[in-house]
C-alpha cells in the first residue's frame, strides 16, 4: 500500500475531525506504547523459542 502526501494529509484531517486535537496526543501516545509492548512481546517469544531449541546433547 503506498500513501502518497495528499492521502497522508486526508487521513491526518479525518483523524482530526473524529478525534479533536486534545485526543491526538493521547491517542499517538498509546498507539506507541502498545507497539512497543508488541515488539517486546515478539523478542521475547523469539528468545523462548531460541533457547528450546537449544537442547543439551547426551553422548
């Protein structure tokens, strides 16, 4: 999907009309958070699924 300037500008007025301006900062604020908790919960995942994989050989 590739957004050009005029359609990035469309949204953002939408968004604005919806929302008010008080509501935007609060909204981008949690939007940030919750990405940042998704990115952690992905590493973490990965780092269990690493650390199964390594299984000690008995010979």
């Amino acid at each position: 999907m590739n957004l050009g300037a005029t359609e990035l500008i469309i949204v953002l007025v939408i968004l604005l009309v919806l929302f008010g301006g008080a509501k935007l900062p609060k909204l981008a604020r949690s939007l940030g958070r919750a990405q940042k908790e998704f990115k952690e919960g992905v590493t973490e995942g990965s780092k269990a699924e690493d650390s199964a994989d390594e299984k000690p050989t008995d010979a």
